[in-house]
C-alpha cells in the first residue's frame, strides 16, 4: 500500500514537474521579447493555455516564473554559443569559433534576441532579481572566454601582456552591442562587421616573434 | 478686439507649450530607466502632478508622450557625445573625442542609460513607432561618426581601405555593449576597456607609410 501511494505520488510529481517545464517553456519567448513589465498575466495565460490559479499552482508569481524563463532561455543561446567550442584546438581558433557561433548559430534558441542584454537593460533600473541573474550570466559568459584567454597566454599562443577579462569583456560587448545593431535595423551585416572587426583583432594578439 | 484676443490666445500657446515640455521634461527619466511598458500612466500622473485629463489634453496617448520623451533624452545625449568634438583637429583624434565624451560626460544625461540601447532593446519586437524613432537616432549617430572617417579618409589621415560605415558601427556597437555591461555590474571599467580596445583600434587606420 505505502509503495502503491509512493508511485503514485511520483507520478503526479513528474507529470507536475512536466507541466511546470512546459509553461517556462511557453513563458519565455513572451519574456525574451516583451520584457518583465510588457508580459501580462493575461499574455502568459493565453500562451500556456492555464487559468491565473493553475499558473500560480506551479509558480508563486509573475517574477519566479521570469526568472525560470531567464535560466531557460540562457541555457538555450549559451549551447548554441559554445557548441563544438571546445573541440577546436587553440586559443584564438576557439574563441573565433564562439564568434560564429554567436553570428550564425540561431536555430535553437528563444525568439526575441539575447536574453542577456534584454534582462540586463530591462533590470539595470530596478527587478534586482531578474539583474541578478543577468550578471551571473555574464559572469559566467566573461569567465569562460577568460580562460580560453589564460589557456592561449599560458601556451604561448597568446601575448602575456593580453589581459583576459579585458578581452573578454571586449568581445562580448562588441558582440553584444552588434545584436542590438542588427535586431533594430532587421539586418545581419553589423554581426558580420563585428565578427570581421574581432577577427582582426585577435589576429594582433600573437606574441612578437 | 481682435489684437487683444490674440495677445491672449498667445499668451495660452506659450503656457500650453511650456507645460507640455515641463510633462515631457519629468517623464523623460522615468521612460529611460522604466521602459514605455513599464512606466504606468499613475507613474506619469506622479511625476507630473497632472491628472489623467490633464496629460491626456497634451499627448493624446502614452506612445505620443513616450516619442517626445525619446527624443529629448536622445537630444541630451547626443549633446554629451559630440561637446567639442568638431574642434579638435584630424579625424583620428575626433573620435577619440567622441569616445572619451560617452565614457566621462554624464552630467546633463536623463538618468537610465543610453536611451538608443534602452529603446532599441524594448522596441526591436514591437512598438514600430518607438523602433523607428531608435533607428533613425542610430542612424544619425553612425552618420556622424562615417562622415569624420570618410573626412579622413580624403585628407590622407585614414587608409583608404578603411569601411567609415563599418567603422562607426564597431564604434557604436563597442560602447553600446560595453554600457551593457558596465551597467550591469554598476562598474565603469568595462567603458575604459572599450575605450583602451577602440582607441587602439583608430591607431592602427593610418595608411601605411
């Protein structure tokens, strides 16, 4: 009998856990493009097909399900990002890898654009738990392409006197602010400019022989 | 009679317009930091200390108030960006200039960020009115910026194998994304890593000799 309830309650609790699954993920292309602010309770009940209370059933508001979206939607653009990255072999070939990627890699991932720079801009004035998440999102973005860096210094393809983060936060903003460019004027050519422009850059950052 | 009335009816012009550009004035920072889906019209009655009826006998709706708000802050910042930039002598150095204003000169922005990135960002999946107004903001901006290089370009200061409009992008783009960042983590030192990336980058454009 025990056992018999104790299946049943898992049951119920995977279907449940599907179920939350499946409204983050209806959630978050409303999130990634509209915003925290322009996703109305009525937009998320429209999408997910649920009532306010079986919404409230799985999330206890607005804010828990957008962060949930957030990570989502994250996780999404950050495999596409790094997908083969770490099979190409070197330093400067592997961070140019992550450049394609970022230019030409959109098959799998949430309408909308990034959702860091959308979350950053949106929170950067207020929600500190949606900015939060945001700057663990850089963070992490930073500190991997930072290592790819320290890797590429530490074999000697990489000049000493590169400063990692700096780098990496170059590239990101540089990649970063072409989205921006791109999704306002409905054109890829700022990507393909940033991708030519951060090319030539890493191409200077060999030590002089 | 007729000059009396008229004397009047002007006199009611000049009070409307200065209220009208007082409503737009104290709504222009709560659109920069808040967003136009995230500032509300109990918001704007605040800010304003009007009542409904009252913005609404000035802007007959919230998207016509929010394009005067738009381009008020873009007209503040855009100010800050250029201050002095067409003295200084050679091209090279004007961009530095224009670089150096975005990172330091804040003093007279509207609180909330660079309004291109924070319209573009809220805009690029909907609200056409707002887009349009971001991306002819971008486009005077990259306008500006390409017509210093093509200048140096035709003084010999500038290799003529240099793109000036992809050039102006990278430059935006750069500090676009390095705000991005630096707002997020409330540290300048990503806009001084751009500006050390980009001035780096302008100092390897002069012809080959």
């Amino acid at each position: 009998m025990k056992s018999e309830r104790k299946t049943r309650s898992n049951a119920l609790g995977q279907k449940g856990r599907q179920t939350r699954q499946e409204i983050v993920r209806r959630a978050a292309p409303l999130f990634n493009r509209q915003g925290f602010a322009g996703t109305s309770m009525s937009d998320l009940m429209q999408a997910t097909g649920l009532q306010k209370g079986g919404l409230y059933r799985h999330f206890p508001s607005k804010q828990s399900l957008a962060q949930e979206a957030f990570d989502y939607t994250w996780e999404k653009a950050v495999s596409e990002r790094l997908d083969g990255v770490d099979k190409v072999p070197g330093s400067i070939p592997r961070l140019k890898a992550m450049i394609d990627n970022f230019v030409e890699k959109r098959a799998h991932l949430v309408p909308g654009g990034c959702p860091l720079l959308n979350t950053a801009i949106e929170s950067d004035d207020g929600n500190p738990t949606l900015r939060a998440r945001a700057r663990k999102a850089l963070a992490a973005w930073t500190s991997r392409l930072s290592t790819i860096v320290s890797e590429g210094i530490k074999s000697g393809e990489i000049a000493p006197s590169v400063n990692p983060a700096e780098l990496a936060d170059t590239v990101v903003a540089t990649l970063e602010g072409a989205l921006m460019i791109s999704r306002l004027r409905q054109s890829e050519a700022s990507l393909h400019t940033a991708r030519k422009h951060l090319s030539a850059t890493l191409d200077t950052l060999t030590p002089h022989r």
